[in-house]
C-alpha cells in the first residue's frame, strides 16, 4: 500500500494519505515508541545552514538502498514509511521529496553552529539594571506616601494614580512593544525603553512646586510606564537568543526578578532617603479643640474656656472623674481626724481617704500619700474597671502622678492586686526590677494580662494616659505622646476575685503602702485616641496655646521643607542611574550573539500576527496568563500600596517598607533557586507552581487573620507570613514565563510574553482602581490577594503542561514502521538522543553512531 503525504492538518499534526483516500494523523505514530532501523549503509547527517541564526529546513540526499523518510516536526523526528511516495510536502517541515528506493534526511552543521558567549553576562546584567531602575522609578511613591501625602498634599487616589500609570500604560502599549521585539529586535526595544525611562525619570525632577509637582510627576510616572513593556515581557527572548538550554531559566529568572529587586529596595531606600513625618504631633490651638472622641469630645469654646469645670468640658464623655480639688469630712465623728471623703463627679460613688495630705497640684489640688495611707475610690464589681473583660469598647484610665522612690514594690493604683489572676488593672513600680525611673501597667482579665513598662521619672509631675482593648492590646502615653503599644498578652489562671475597690496607695487585696501624689483622675470605658491624650495632656498641663501655635506651626513648615528636599534628592538619584544605563544600552547592547547558543535558538518562530491569531485560539496559553495575571497582577498593586495598607493597622511606612522588602527579597531568592531546579531537571514546572500556590494561599490567610486581630497578633507573626507569601508568589514568575513559551513554541517568546504580561498589569490596574473608591478602605486589599492564590490552584491542577523547546534542545523520538505492510517489524527498537544544551558534530556522531550499532546488534 502506497502512502503519500499532503498539506492536510489534523489537530496540529501533519495527515498521511494512503491509496485510498483515508487519512491518519502522524501522531498515532507516536504513540508507539518502535524504530525499525535503517540499514548500516544509509548515512544519517546533520547539517545547518551557513547562517546559524537561518531557520533550520530538510535537505535531500540519494542512495541505492531502500529505506525510510524522517521529518522532524513539533520537537520530534518521527519516522515516516517508504514505499513509491508520490512528490510532495512535510507539513512543519518545508522538506519536498520524490520516490526513490532510498531517501534519507540531512541537516549539515559544523562545531562552531551553537556556542555560548561570555559577554551574554554583560547582556544580561546590563538588562537586568534596566528592569531594576524601571521598577525602582516606578515604585518612587508608594513606600513613602505618608510622607508625600504630607509635603504635597495628596491624598490616597493621587498615591494610587501615580502606582497605576504603569500598568495602565502596559495596556495600550504592549502590542506595539510585542511587535517591535519580534520585527526589530531586543536592541532597539531596549535603547528606546531606557530612553523613555531617562526622559520621565528627568520630567520628575524639574520642580517640586506643589500646584505643578503632580502634573510632572504623574507625565514622568507615564513615560516610565511605557518603558515596562520590555522590562517586564522581554526576558525570555533574552535568555533564548543568548542562553544554552542549561541556563534558559535561570537567565530568565534573573532578568525578570531583578525588576521585582527594584521593588524590594525600593522599600528600603525610599524610608531610609526620606523620613517619615507625623503632623499630628504638630498641634496647633485650634487643632487641638477640633478632636473628635468615639462620641462627642470638645468644642474650641468649651476646651478653651477654663471658666467652666473640667469635668463639663475636657471630661464631659469621662464615665468616672475625681479632680482632687474638692474633700469633705463625714458629718459625724469618726475614730480618725484624719479620715475625709471625695466624690466621683460622674456618679453617686464616694471615695473615702485614709490619712491623705490636699496640697497644691498640676491643676488646683492634689491628694498626696505620704507611706501612712492610702485611698478607697469604692467598689467597681463587674464593671469595666473591676472586670475589664465586660468591656465591650475597652476602657481608658486618665491621671497626673508623683512620686517617691522606695526600696521595694509599690502600688500607685489599681483594681486589681498584687495576683496576676485577679481581674483588674493596675499600675506599679519595682525598682530592682523595673529601675528607678519606671512604672508598669498591666491589665487582667482573669484569663490573660497585658503588661507593658514606660519611662516615668520620680519625683516629677508626669501625665500617664493608658487605654486597652482586646483587639488593640494595651497602648500607654506619657505627657501625651505614645510611649508604649502591646498587642501581646500572657495566659493566666483564674481565681475567684474578692478584691474589686478601686485603691490608690496600695494594692487592694495587700496592706503595702506607697509615697505618690495624684491629680485629675478619669475614667472612660472607650479607647481614647492618640491626638484626644495629647489634648487631655496639653489642656491639663498649662500650655500657653498662642505661643505653641507660633512655634508649632514653625517647626511644622521646617519638617516638611526638609522631607520636600529628602524627596527630590531620592528622585535625582533615581535618575542619575537611569541616565548611566541609557549610555550603557546605546554604546553595546546586541540583538542576538554571531551564532545561536541552542538548537531552538536557530530555529524558525511564527510571524508577529500569525504568532498573535494562533495565541488567541490556543486554549493552554490562555489558562496560563488568567493564573499568572490574577495572582501576580493583584499581588503587585497589593505590594505597592502595602505602606498604605498597614497605615490602617496602624503599622508605620518604615515598618510596612521593612516587610515588602523582606517579602520581595524571599520572592527573589525563591525565583532563582526554583528557576535553577527547572534547567536541572526540566518538565516539572507544574509541580512547582502547585506547591508554591498552596504555600502563598496559607500565608495571606494567616496575614488576613493577623491584620484583622481575628488571631493574636505580633511582629513575629505578620513578618513570616508576608515573607512566605512574597517568597512563594515571586518565585512562581519566571517558572510562568517558561512554561508558558514551551507550550507555546514556536511562536515567537516576545509576543507570548507580551500578552502574558499584559494581562498581569490588566489586573494590577483594576486593584488600583477600586482603591480609588470613596470609602472602601484598605480590609479587602488582604482577602481579594489570598482569594486569587487560592482560586487558582484547581485550576492549575487541571491544566495539561507540554514543553515544546525543551523537545527541540534535549531530545528526538524517531519511530519507524515497515515499507511494505505497514506493520511493525519484529524487531521493535526505540532510541532517544539526548543533546546537551549546545549541540555540536561530535554529539551528532554519538547519535549516529548509536543508532548503526544497535541495528547490527538486533536490539
């Protein structure tokens, strides 16, 4: 039976004609893993054309013996049977014949065909600092955004608008940038990229005036923008063209990530180049009147008018206040002249005073306690300050404290005593323990005890304001600034509590006495703010406002000059190495190197718009770019508005700036070690991805968890958790861009990535847009990262994996049947050669020299 061959497709697969019409897809041969092999006296060559980087196409050569056709086709040699075959077409493989008795394929080449150059190092180093520089550039603002917010006076959209150029500008841009790599080649991409860098990062620095700053900063934010076409998509074109097979991914690895490097420093230089600056720690007179507390603080008139009580005005929310200024002495005989009462202003409770001393205060009179006595404020069984775990706002506990040094434990005050276990608060010193110039304040609530220690030097006036929270643990201010946050708390048993007055003096459940004097005591069963304990301490300690304006308001406009100068330095720096890198590019950066470094190196790509319509129907490429872009497009927003996303935590930028740059350096190491594993051992790219899916699922649900407080929270929980998520992330990116141009091949890598990475900014661009909604906050930002990692992994699961360059560089399957019936012959042989990344002549003579023996041998 007569067999011919046709330009008829089935699937992706070249059709053999027999004489009667029927049609059978190559394939099937290759599902039988059998070479009947040629006769020792047919010689098999390998040739190249004179130009190495000249697509590779079959030539034909004669002998006198019957015996077989190969065609390679798809990353196979798939042998083909003989017989009087017609004139025609390998399909893939522009290989005419005609009938002969013996046709046989040759490729010719010599020893210099494929061969590695050691300045692709330079190439890729000085790529590498391109991408860098890019992402440096582009992620200027966001690291430091309370800063700039406050120097230019921005505010969250302007931040998120100047993040999202980039990826917005990705969009419209990115197939003009495909087809420029594909038909112009990496060179020109290249230079006019850094070009455009070197222009926007100059348009940054032209002035820093606050009404022209956001118009030349968002133009030069957009001309750096359309620079990431390239730095993001171009990397496995760059490893292709100037890499073996050996060191494909890792090159890929190393060009890629070094843009997510940018990223990381840039969390680091932007803190540690521009300081942070807190405006609230600038208040003026009116500012301070304007607070606002949980319900209804201060009016300006009511906090400046000391016409009218304290317990009206600054006190008006306090749910218990005693001032000190007011004592009375029982109305009939007691046993003691020394034994007086005072009255809570907010309730009917009477505190009664044992041998206490009025004398003058920070505000009128104090009640001071000379070792000899103490104060009972009354019993405050099952209330927030007997029972804190009843507090469902928290509480805040408010007073003016001094005291003396004694050579043991004393207690100032409290509700709770010298037991851990006994529900309460209380506040204490112990100056072999603690030192001589602090206090401890520690809340319990019969399960647990948060304890914190501050600095409050004895014998000297000091405000101490403290609020706790189960949520928000135990905050401490000193004359109104923070000097103490605890979120963590230790575990404590429980005992049946029969202590519950409120003392001053001693500990209420022990008779050990103190020396202190005490003023303005308030309760409030609230969290108070920051900014509302700097005004209870700036009203109470006698602040002349007018001249705290005129000074406040000076240091206030010295501060932001000097962050002003802090961040135009930061942005002449930034391109400063822009420009030393457009010089690079344009003095030495090539297309590809004289002769290609692999075998699918030198092969044929699809043409720009024949590569673009084939990937628009190509089902495997598009489940790839919809997991790639959604979790690696969504964790990018989510890492550039990551100092904006803890702000709401409470998390400052030098901290926020710490855990992205941890996070991105993890991201890093595990790209390139991962990356390295695949040249090793090529083909388990899946698996890769699957485990680091599931790792980074597991880690922003525990980092969700911790910001939200739903589970304790700590540092030494929330720096793992974003460390192991930007490390399993990261490092799934180039492990996409492999995979993604094996399945694809051979269409051109450019056009691939391009699309690629074009939906990965697509998404990015939408997390920055709903940041810009009007009150929808910063909680979503957590679960909509750990939704995309974990929606993902099914997905993967499903998805069929094929490595088409890898085929091409490690191996060819050659199956071959018998001429006359068709079937197989009995001895059934199967051979794979695998190449090393560069192949030469010496590794085609190995092959051949293989294949002749084991016909002589009858294997």
């Amino acid at each position: 039976m007569n067999k011919n061959f046709a330009d008829t497709e089935h699937g992706d697969f070249p059709m053999v004609f027999s004489d009667d019409e029927e049609a059978v897809p190559m394939e099937e041969a290759r599902e039988q893993d059998f070479l009947q092999v040629p006769s020792s006296e047919t010689p098999m060559n390998v040739e190249l054309n004179e130009d190495p980087w000249t697509p590779m196409t079959a030539k034909r050569r004669h002998s006198d013996a019957g015996s077989s056709l190969a065609a390679i086709s798809n990353g196979h040699v798939d042998y083909i049977p003989n017989g009087d075959i017609p004139n025609g077409e390998i399909l893939n493989g522009n290989a005419s014949f005609h009938e002969k008795e013996k046709i046989d394929i040759a490729y010719e080449t010599n020893e210099g065909n494929f061969r590695p150059y050691k300045r692709r190092f330079y190439i890729l180093l000085v790529f590498s600092l391109s991408a860098f520089g890019q992402y440096c550039a582009w992620n200027a603002f966001g690291p430091i955004s309370g800063t700039v917010k406050a120097v230019f006076g921005w505010g969250n959209a302007e931040i998120a608008l100047l993040a999202s150029l980039d990826p917005i500008t990705y969009l419209f841009t990115m197939i003009f940038f495909s087809w420029m790599m594909d038909v112009k080649g990496l060179r020109v991409s290249l230079v006019l990229s850094v070009f455009l860098m070197f222009v926007g990062t100059g348009l940054r620095c032209v002035t820093s005036d606050h009404d022209v700053a956001l118009w030349t900063m968002t133009a030069g934010q957009f001309l750096n923008g359309l620079a990431g076409p390239v730095t993001q998509a171009a990397p496995p074109l760059l490893s292709s063209a100037w890499f073996p097979r050996s060191e494909r991914t890792t090159a890929t690895a190393v060009a890629s990530l070094c843009g997510s490097l940018g990223v990381a420093l840039s969390f680091v230089i932007g803190p540690n180049m521009v300081g942070g600056i807190d405006l609230d720690s600038f208040p003026t007179q009116s500012e301070f009147s304007q607070l606002t507390s949980n319900y209804s603080f201060l009016s300006q008139n009511l906090y400046l008018n000391k016409t009218i009580p304290l317990s009206e005005t600054l006190y008006k929310d306090a749910n218990h206040y005693w001032s000190m200024d007011d004592i009375s002495k029982p109305s009939t005989p007691t046993f003691s002249d020394k034994l007086y009462y005072i009255q809570d202003a907010k309730s009917d409770l009477r505190g009664i005073l044992h041998r206490t001393t009025h004398i003058s205060g920070q505000i009128d009179k104090a009640l001071e306690l000379s070792g000899n006595g103490f104060i009972d404020l009354g019993n405050f069984i099952n209330t927030c300050l007997g029972k804190p775990s009843v507090c469902d706002n928290g509480m805040t506990v408010s007073f003016w404290l001094k005291y003396k040094l004694l050579d043991r434990r004393q207690y100032f005050l409290g509700t709770s005593g010298s037991d851990i276990r006994q529900p309460g608060f209380v506040i204490y010193q112990d100056m072999y323990i603690n030192g001589s110039n602090y206090i401890a304040v520690s809340v319990r609530t019969g399960e647990a005890a948060w304890t914190t220690h501050v600095t409050v030097p004895w014998d000297t006036w000091t405000h101490v304001l403290f609020s706790w929270s189960p949520r928000d643990g135990l905050t401490v201010h000193t004359n109104g600034t923070v000097a103490s946050r605890s979120k963590e708390f230790s575990p404590t048993g429980s005992i049946q509590n029969s202590h519950t007055s409120f003392t001053l003096g001693r500990a209420n459940n022990e008779p050990i006495l103190s020396r202190a004097t005490y003023d303005e005591l308030a309760v409030w069963y609230l969290v108070l703010t920051d900014k509302e304990a700097m005004a209870i301490y700036a009203r109470t300690s006698g602040i002349d406002f007018e001249a705290l304006d005129a000074k406040t308001i000076q240091a206030k406009e010295d501060l932001l000059q000097e962050r002003e100068d802090e961040i135009m330095r930061l942005l002449y720096i930034e391109f400063g190495v822009i420009a030393v890198l457009f010089v690079c590019t344009v003095l030495y950066f090539p297309d590809k190197p004289p002769t290609p470094p692999s075998l699918s190196s030198a092969s044929e790509r699809e043409d720009f718009s024949e590569g673009f319509k084939q990937l628009l129907r190509h089902k495997q490429f598009w489940t790839l770019t919809m997991i790639y872009g959604i979790t690696t497009g969504i964790y990018s927003g989510w890492g550039a508005l990551l100092a904006l996303n803890l702000e709401g935590f409470n998390i400052g930028q030098n901290q926020a700036g710490w855990i992205g740059f941890y996070a991105t350096i993890a991201g890093i190491g595990a790209g390139v070690l991962l990356a390295r594993f695949s040249d090793f051992f090529g083909g388990r790219i899946k698996r890769l991805l699957l485990f680091l899916f599931f790792c980074s699922s597991i880690s922003f649900l525990w980092f969700s968890l911790l910001c939200l407080r739903i589970i304790p929270f700590s540092e030494a929980s929330l720096y793992p958790s974003s460390i192991i998520g930007g490390f399993s992330i990261s490092g799934t990116i180039p492990l996409f861009y492999e995979l993604t141009v094996e399945c694809t091949y051979p269409i051109s890598e450019g056009v691939t990535t391009g699309i690629l990475t074009l939906i990965n900014n697509f998404w990015t661009v939408l997390f920055l847009l709903v940041v810009m909604i009007p009150g929808i906050g910063t909680v979503w930002m957590n679960w909509a990262l750990f939704a995309s990692c974990a929606g993902c992994i099914p997905i993967l699961v499903m998805f069929k994996e094929r490595y088409g360059r890898l085929v091409v560089d490690q191996g060819i399957e050659v199956k071959v049947t018998n001429a006359s019936d068709g079937e197989l012959q009995d001895d059934k042989f199967k051979t794979r050669s695998i190449f090393s990344s560069t192949l030469s002549m010496a590794g085609v003579d190995q092959f051949m020299d293989r294949l002749h023996k084991s016909k002589e041998s009858k294997l």
